[in-house]
C-alpha cells in the first residue's frame, strides 16, 4: 500500500505520525510545499510576540522521518494529480504514484485586492512571521489590518514589542465570529490598555508608504503594515482533479471525497456544510483518516469549536454558539467592564451551548469542559461562574464551631474532646496534646487547637 | 511514656516509617532519633499500632480446608500438593504472590523461594500495583529507582514543592511537617486536606496529569526558564524534548485537563524562580495505563529546571506501603534479582547463582506481572497453585471480582497472613505468620534508608515467621533455607553486593547505630549513600535522560452509560486493603465504612443526598457505599476509598506497557442512588 500526503502542516504532519503509529509498514511519501520541517501554526503568534523562538514551534524532529520509514519531499508543491494514473505529480515534474491519497493543503491568507498591498505582509507562515519580526526590529508604527483572532494576536504581539499599533476591522467589532458586541468591546477597551488603537467599521482602501489609506480618505499611519484578513481553503488540485468542491473539499464521516481513494483534512475540507480554521478539529480528522486508512471504523462527526486567544494579558476564551439572542436559549452574563471582565454563558435543554470568557478566571477549564462534553449544567448557574460563592462558610472560630467539629484530622480529635480535656484540668495545648494527641499528626491543627484552648481559658477568665 | 526497657522499632504502616518505642506494656511513644518523625510526631494510626496485637483477631493455628492443623500436617500437605502440581504441569504452575509490606529478608527469601526450591518464574507482587510506574520511569530517567534519592529532612529548607498525586496529609500525616516551610503546588482531582495546605491548587480531571506536566513543561521552555547550563552539562536528550512540546501548548492542555492557563503558568514561573525546589509524584499520578510516561512528564519537568542531583532540590517518587521501597529491590518482583538486578542481564544472573549454588541456567526468567498473574490462574496456561504472602488481592486488585473468580479456580490456594483477609477466607490452607513487633527484620523506607524492626514481644503460641513457612516448604522440597533474619540478611548482602541496591556493607548493628544507613552501601567502611545523583547520576554515561512522552487519554473514557470518572485513594485512619487497621476500633469509629465523595451539583442532578447509599457500577461490577457530599471533589468525578470489598470491583485492568502497573485511578462508572 502507498500513501501520499499532500501538505505537511498541521494536519498533514499529524496525519502521517498517526498513520504510521497504527501501521509500521505502509508506504508514506508526504510532500510540503514549505521548505522547512512541520511546525506548530498556532505557536507563530508567540513567535511573534518575541514570546517563542521559531526552534520550539517545531513539530518533528529532522531523524524522525528516517526513523519512521516516511519519505518526506520538502519545498514540492504538488501541481497536479492523476486520478487515471493514481499519481501526483509536483512543479518539478516528479511523479509519485499512490494507492491512497490524502489532501492537506490547508489555507492561503487572503490578500484584499487594493493598490499597493504588496507592500504589507501577510500574518500565515513561519517565513511570514519572520519578516514580520523582522521588519518590526525597525519600524516606527505598525498597523495590522483585520480584527478577527489572529489580527488581535498579531495586533497585541507587535505592542508587546514596544511597537505603537493600530488595528483596523471592518466589522463593527472584534472577532464578530466569535464575540457578541459587548464582549467585543470589552476585548478592545482590554486591547486599548495595552497600546493597542481599535478602529473598527473601516475598510482598508490602499496600502501606502506611510500607512494604510481608509475609505473615506484618512491615513492611518505607520511603516510595517500586517495583514490578517482571514484564509482562503487550498482547493484548485482538487478542483484540477474534478474532486467535488463547494468551500472546501468535500467529505464524508470517513474523510473521504468523492473518490474513495481520495481524502482530504484540515483547512482545505469541508465536512456537513463546514469548513473548519482552527487545529484541534483538524487533528481529530487526521486521528479519524488514519484509522480508516488502517483499516478502522473511526467515524468524524465534526467539532465542538473553541476559540482561545493567546495574547499575553488579554484573557479570552469564546466556544459554540456565543451570539444566541434570549429568545433562543437562556443567556447568563456578567459584565464589568472597568475590570475588563465579561462572561457569558448560553444554556439550551439544561446544556451549555457557548461561552464567553474575558478576563482571567479559573472557571475556564471546567467550562470548556463542560462544553466539550455537552454534560448537564448545574441549577446553581452562578456557582458555576464563580465557584465558592454558594459554598458553605466554615465555622472556624471556637465560637461557631460544633463541639462535634474534628479539630485534629490525623488523630480524629473533636472540639468536645479537647473542651472535656479543658474541663479535666488541661490548661495548656501541651497538656491537651498529651490527654488527645492533637497536633502529633501533620502538625497543622496547632494553631485551631491553641485557639480553642485560648478561648476556653478567656471564658473561664483564667490567664495563661 | 515507654521506659529504657522498651524497644526501639518502626511504625507497622507506611513507608514513612515513623520510629517509635514499643514498651513492654504495649504503650506506644515516638522515637525522637529517626528523622522522619524526630518531632514526636505519629497519626492515629501510629498511636494504635499495639492494637495489631491483642485485638484477639489473630490466626493461631494452620488451618487445612478450615479445620486447625497441626504445622507439620499443614506444610507437609502443601509440599506435597505443590510437587503433584509441579510434577503434572510443570514449575510454572505454581505462583507467588508477595507484598509491599514485608520485609526484606521475606522480599529476598520469597524470590529465592520461588526461582530455586520451586522453579518458577511466576512471582510478582501487590507493589507493582503501587509506585511500579514511578520505578520504571526513575529507572529509564536517571538509571536507578531510588523513589526519594534525597533525605526527607531535605525536603525542610525548600522553597517550592510540587505535590503530583499525593496526598500526604492523609496517607503520611507526619511527612506535611518537612513541607511546613515550603510553598506547596498540589496537583489532585480533589481539594483534599494536603491541598487545602497549598499556595495553588491544580485540579485536573482524572487521568490528564500527563498532559499537564507535558503543558507546564511547554511554558517552561517557551518562557525561556530552562536551566540551560545544566541541562548542557548533566542532562542528554533535551532537543529531542524540545519537539516533544511543540504540540503541547497550555490553551490546548487547558481544554484535556480543565486548568486554567494562568495556573499552569503560576506553577511553572515559581518553581522556575524558587532556589530550592522539588517535584514529588505520588500512586494520582502514577496508577494509569500511562503512569510510566506520566512520571517521565514531571521528570522531564524537572530536569529542565535542573532540579535532579543538586543538593536542596530534585525529584523524587514518595513511596506507600511500608517496605515499598525494598520490597521492589530483592527478588519479589516478576523481573528482578537480589539487588535490584534485572532478571535478564546475565551477569546478574551467574552472580546471583552463583550466591544460591545454582547454576544460572537454571534460573527461570521473567514471569508474569501482578495482575497478568491473578488473570491467569486457573486458565490452562495459567499457574493451579498460588501462595500468597502480606497481599489481599480480592480487595486490591483491580477488577477484583474476577481476580476472586480466578482466585476460585485455582487447584491450591496456600495463604500466610496474620488475620483472616478475605483472600485467606479462600485458601485451601491458611499459615498464621508473625507481625510487626513479634519478628525481627529490615524495611527500606521512603527515602531509601534501610531501618531495623526489633522483635519486642514473643508472638502467640501457634504462630511462625514467614521465613518459617518458607524454610519448611522449601526443606520437604529438598533444599536448605535459613530462616533466622540475621541470617538471611547475611545473604541478602552478599546477593545484592556489586547490584544497584547493594546492602553489602548494611548491618544491623550499622543499622541501630546510625540510625539508618541509605544504599548503594557496598562495604562496612562506606557511609551509605543520602543523595546518590549529586555528582552523576546511574546512566552509563552518567547524565540524566529526558524521555520524551505524549498523553493520551484513559483507557476506559466516560459516556452515556457511564458519565462518571471514578477516582480511588486512601483515608487517614485505614491502610491498604484494611485487613490490619478494619479491626481496630478507634480507626474504625474514625474511618467506618466505605463511602462515595461526589460534587453537589453532580448529587442534586443525580437526586442523591448526604448519607444516602448509593451504587457505583462500571463494566466490571458494582459497589454499594454512603454518599458524601462535597465541593472539594469535581463535578465530573466520584471518589471511593479503597479499604473496604468494593471499590476495586469497579477498577479497570487496563495495564501500562512499561511498568504494567492497572489504572486504579481513573475509570467510568454509573452513580445511582440505592432504593
């Protein structure tokens, strides 16, 4: 059997090591189009930000593929695939034969088409990334053009350079995928905070010298412009093939296109109607690819998406349907904007539906979780924003606490115990030590049993 | 308080071994010279320990099918039983299966037991169901398993300590002393009471820990916090880590364990920043189908930071049952020889066979592992004849109904136990063996420190050593076994001299006098070894090696029919399997019945309420226990104590490749409550 993979990012890359953990023998040719070894595209915003050195977004080890058997050809593009021949064939004219093909190909960033547009850098690759750093080491002001995830990353990453920064969006607010108004503001206001100018309902008419000219005329200023305008599915082999193709590559459960030898995953299918951006649904495909191609019965029954920011002090977590109105679901969102904190969360049939997450907050794994299982929300919603709040107040005083209260876990000691020792003439923790053993455990009950002790005494009125 | 006649030994329970003073009034006091608990201290366990002798449940005499029998009726009977067997099936239809909890003259005896006077290689024993993860890893990491290659006491002067999976405030209360100073990270499914003592408290869903310590490790590196010089200098591997991690950023561990980013990053950035920290891991961690690669994480984690080998920091496993340290190092194990020998390295072999007078041909290999060996008997490959020595598998091993099933197959049962277990209610013949304060021997605690268990009271009429039961069996089987400690000891010593763990120059009077000798101590001369790692570590190279590892989720995942995680672990007044600590009375008015912990959220959607029974059932069985309603435990998560017949009958086999250790700690179970 012969696999040839066409990418080698993210999925491609994650397609291969899995195919070849279930079958140490298949045949495995991966060709990248990039001349560099896979790397972890989500980690490029660290890059970025001068938070992750391009070496540690590797995600494969140069003696890997020899110690694997897989031939990886880097820097081929595949130009073209025979469907009759069962072969590809790349720019440089090699043909490589396949008994099972699988499509990775990912994305392009979309470029607007607008004058001078050649003069900014698009935000998608490591060699993207690089020249941006780059350019940053001697720019005066940055604009980044595009306010969805990876425009507020970028935008965020270049003021945590020192760099002044404006970020244009042409929505009325950020991340209006993800985000409601509210929560789109409260990230720009966070943003704002952090050297970040947001101007939002603007369209980018050309790209000049000294900026970026908006309709209407005006010039935002600034010598390094980024482009983050969203990415276009890689489908024209598949298209040259006569593969079907709407948004995506089309697939079913298997992953598989309209030709059973043929699969595609990642960013470049389209599976039920949805082509998917982000990493994680991209690796359960390839989990669920390389198990058919093994000769499993995985099935792929899309995604749950979670979108989480990295951006160095802005704290935002959004997952499912964050936008649904009252009329449709219950909504419950707190909202405090001075502190940049916004959170809301959509119930439907007793399920969470979507969240949002501004501003740190420790509920953000048990949320997602909660999310990601489609378990059942709790009748406390508001414990469930803020854990503790319903949360029983623990008598610690020797006032409150029941005389069955256990003041001595290690040595089971209650405070009746330690109040009849008291009555039978121990006056201090030593006596009281010697009558019950507390304190000879872990030792952190001293201060609870000298409390008691203390306040014993005081009832008394005897001094110690 | 105990008089200059009392004698000087260790508690019965945990490898903490707290020392104490047994006087000859039974009363118990705590030893101030053993530093473990040189403060005074002792838990309620410790302070009833004199209760083991005279709760009048002790076994007094043989007993064949259930009817008292004379010692030399019994042991002839199962000598002969034993050569029917051997003769019809051959050696490796009998088994043995020892425990944690003896000690290491028993260890040592029991491994020679079965490879010469019974030529079998099937023997394991109830430690690979404890810190066998944690060994294999430590082994592969720095070349030698001393779960705390450091004195405990070292443990006072650090800044940070990092708790993975450990609850030491319930199972080794005295051991939270040494962590008084320190700022403490407690990494647990539930807020139990060691992490209500910490500064940050991560609760990861059961079976994620992998992938935490994999994400802490990622903002280690990316924050640039890496001990590079000594990862240059003392360390190989680290590029091919570095690759290892790409994939592990924190937003995605995030969403598999549910910690938030920001405390991953608190963790990381204070034991990067502490001079003086260490990263312990404990059995939460550990007993997965992936607690080898787990531990190789936090080992990882470790030695990024340069932890390992450096006075005033490192990485250690903190060990459980009370001689777990050496019950792993003398022969009791599937896949070892005396001296923490592998059982396939030749020259291992011709040493040791040379110590016994065999030839090392005739040394049987590698046999089975614990459970691998409780799913075999019975079955016709499997062993017909098992002896059982300090273990209870019908209430600690995993999936234990079918362990009792096999159990029942099985043509011989022979037990040796102090009281009647519930795997000694099913032997064909019981042997009523000493304890504790009536026998002399060695146990190797926590820290690696060999200590010295004084006989202080005669044992009861009736009543024999395990040696005993050993050297009788073995004799009417044609070989000569001592049965005196001291003298196998002796033995001991010469079996692991030139090993890994060598004894050879521990003595018991080095022992009594020195308050404890650490090993490697190969000569009378040598001082024994507190922190082996400072300059080198065991490797043949001496440097340390990052092992890298990915996660992958448990075994057994929840779903519909089973949308719970089940998490298993111990409570203060109860030990192991509670054939000792289930008959004493204050530890059962403290500790008295199984119960089920579960969230409020999970007991209002579930209509269970405080007290109510329930019944937790997985796909191996079911469990009836008292609902405890907590918000200290995860919504997504019931915890079961597992002393009691129950817990274990819900528990998944699923076995670690590596140290085929069960994944005791995670599986997925159906609450109900019981009408």
């Amino acid at each position: 059997m012969r696999l040839v993979v066409v990418g080698n990012g993210m999925a491609g890359s994650r397609l291969v090591s899995e195919v070849r953990a279930r079958d140490p023998h298949m045949r495995i040719a991966v060709f990248g189009a990039e001349p560099c070894r896979p790397y972890n595209r989500v980690l490029l915003s660290n890059v970025l930000a001068g938070s992750s050195r391009p070496e540690q977004v590797r995600l494969v080890d140069a003696s890997w593929y020899e110690a694997h058997d897989v031939e990886a050809v880097l820097g081929a593009t595949v130009t073209g695939i025979d469907r009759e021949g069962g072969h590809v064939v790349t720019a440089c004219g090699r043909r490589e034969p396949y008994d099972l093909l699988v499509l990775a190909t990912g994305s392009d960033a979309i470029v607007p088409p607008i004058p001078g547009v050649e003069r900014a850098i698009p935000f998608r690759t490591l060699g993207d990334c690089e020249r941006i750093v780059a350019a940053a080491g001697h720019a005066r002001r940055a604009v980044v053009v595009g306010g969805g995830l990876l425009g507020v990353e970028a935008a965020r990453g270049l003021a945590g350079r020192g760099l002044p920064v404006t970020l244009l969006h042409l929505a009325g607010h950020l991340m209006e995928r993800q985000l409601d108004v509210e929560a789109g503001e409260v990230l720009g206001e966070t943003l704002a905070g952090l050297g970040v100018e947001i101007r939002t309902g603007v369209s980018a008419e050309a790209v000049l010298e000294d900026g970026v000219r908006l309709a209407g005329g005006e010039l935002v200023e600034g010598d390094l412009v980024v482009l983050a305008c969203g990415v276009r599915p890689v489908t024209w082999p598949a298209e040259r093939a006569g593969l079907r193709v709407r948004r995506g590559v089309v697939v079913d459960d298997e992953l598989r296109t309209d030709d059973p030898s043929i699969f595609a995953i990642g960013e470049c299918a389209e599976h039920d109607g949805t082509v998917y951006g982000l990493v994680a649904p991209a690796w359960e495909q390839a989990a669920v690819a390389a198990d058919v191609i093994a000769g499993g019965k995985a099935r792929y029954r899309g995604s749950r998406l979670v979108t989480r920011l990295k951006a160095r002090s802005v704290e935002l977590a959004a997952m499912g349907e964050t936008q649904l109105g009252e009329e449709h679901a219950e909504v419950v969102r707190f909202s405090h904007r001075a502190r940049g904190t916004y959170r809301k969360l959509v119930i439907r049939d007793g399920r969470l539906v979507g969240a949002i997450l501004l501003g740190e907050s420790d509920v953000v794994g048990t949320l997602t979780q909660l999310y990601d299982r489609g378990g059942p929300v709790p009748g406390d919603r508001a414990g469930l924003l803020f854990p503790g709040s319903s949360a029983t107040p623990v008598a610690d005083s020797p006032t409150l606490m029941p005389d069955a209260a256990k003041v001595c876990q290690c040595n089971n000691v209650t405070k009746g115990q330690i109040r009849a020792c008291w009555e039978a003439g121990a006056r201090d923790v030593a006596a009281v030590t010697a009558a019950t053993r507390a304190t000879t455990g872990c030792g952190t009950c001293r201060d609870a049993v000298e409390g008691i002790v203390d306040w014993l005494c005081e009832q008394e009125g005897v001094s110690v | 308080m105990s008089g200059s006649d009392a004698t000087r030994t260790h508690c019965p329970y945990c490898a903490l071994q707290c020392g104490m003073e047994l006087g000859r009034e039974l009363s118990i006091a705590p030893r101030t010279d053993i530093p473990a608990n040189a403060s005074g201290a002792l838990c309620q366990k410790g302070w009833t320990a004199a209760e083991l002798l005279t709760n009048g449940e002790r076994l007094t005499t043989p007993l064949l099918h259930g009817e008292p029998v004379a010692w030399e009726v019994a042991l002839d009977h199962v000598a002969g039983r034993l050569s029917g067997i051997r003769a019809e099936h051959g050696p490796d239809a009998v088994a043995v299966f020892g425990g944690g909890g003896l000690t290491n003259e028993k260890a040592y005896a029991l491994g020679k037991f079965a490879r010469v006077a019974l030529g079998t290689g099937q023997i394991d024993y109830n430690g690979r169901f404890c810190m066998s993860s944690a060994a294999a890893a430590s082994t592969r990491a720095f070349g030698m398993d001393r779960g705390m290659p450091f004195p405990v006491t070292d443990l006072t002067g650090a800044d940070v300590v990092l708790l993975a999976g450990l609850n030491v405030a319930e199972t080794m209360p005295p051991f939270l002393r040494h962590l008084s100073g320190a700022r403490l990270i407690v990494i647990d499914p539930r807020r139990t009471r060691t992490a209500k003592e910490a500064w940050l408290h991560l609760q990861p869903a059961p079976g994620t820990d992998l992938a935490l310590a994999l994400g802490m490790t990622h903002l280690i590196l990316a924050d640039e916090l890496v001990d590079e010089e000594y990862v240059a200098a003392r360390t190989t591997g680290f590029e091919d880590l570095r690759t290892s991690l790409a994939g592990w950023w924190p937003e995605r561990v995030e969403r598999i364990t549910g910690v938030p980013v920001h405390h991953m990053r608190h963790a990381a950035r204070a034991l990067a920043a502490a001079g003086s920290a260490y990263v312990l891991t404990g059995r939460g961690v550990e007993q997965h189908a992936k607690g080898t690669d787990t531990v190789s994480a936090f080992v990882n984690l470790a030695l990024t930071l340069g932890l390992p080998g450096r006075h005033g920091s490192g990485y250690g496993c903190v060990t459980g049952q009370g001689n777990g340290q050496g019950g792993r190092e003398h022969g009791q194990k599937a896949d070892q020889l005396p001296g923490y020998r592998s059982i396939d390295d030749p020259a291992a072999r011709e040493h040791v066979a040379a110590v016994w007078g065999v030839r090392p041909g005739d040394l049987p290999g590698p046999g089975r592992s614990a459970y691998e060996l409780l799913d075999a008997l019975g079955t016709p490959r499997g062993p017909r004849a098992l002896l059982l020595f300090g273990s209870n598998p019908v209430v600690s091993a995993p999936a234990a109904e079918h362990v009792a099933e096999r159990i029942g197959a099985l043509d011989l049962l022979v037990a040796c136990d102090v009281v009647m277990s519930e795997t000694a209610a099913l032997a064909d013949v019981v042997f009523p063996v000493t304890q504790w304060a009536e026998e002399s021997g060695t146990m190797t605690n926590l820290e690696g420190r060999v200590l010295l268990r004084r006989r202080a009271v005669d044992p009861p009429p009736g009543v024999r050593s395990d040696l005993d039961v050993i050297a009788g069996l073995a004799g009417r089987l044609g070989h000569h076994f001592d049965s005196e400690p001291a003298a196998v000891f002796d033995e001991l010593r010469r079996a692991s001299a030139g090993g890994l763990a060598d004894y050879s120059g521990i003595t018991y009077e080095r022992i009594a006098g020195e308050t404890g000798v650490f090993w490697p101590c190969p000569s009378a001369d040598h001082p024994g070894t507190p922190r082996p790692f400072l300059d080198s570590f065991a490797t043949p190279d001496g440097r340390a090696r990052f092992v890298p590892v990915q996660h992958r989720p448990p075994a057994e995942e929840t779903d519909d029919d089973y949308p719970v995680h089940l998490t298993t672990g111990r409570v203060l007044a109860q030990y192991q399997s509670g054939a000792q600590t289930r008959r004493i009375a204050p530890l059962v008015r403290a500790a008295p019945e199984p119960y089920a912990e579960l969230h409020p959220d999970l007991a209002e959607q579930l209509g269970i309420a405080q007290g109510d029974v329930v019944r937790v059932s997985s796909r191996r069985g079911e469990a009836r226990a008292v609902a405890r309603i907590s918000d200290a435990i995860r919504r997504d998560t019931v915890f079961m104590p597992f002393h009691w017949e129950g817990a274990n009958r819900l528990t998944n086999p699923a076995l670690d490749p590596v140290s085929r250790m069960p994944e005791f700690k995670v599986c997925a179970v159906r609450v109900e409550r019981d009408s």
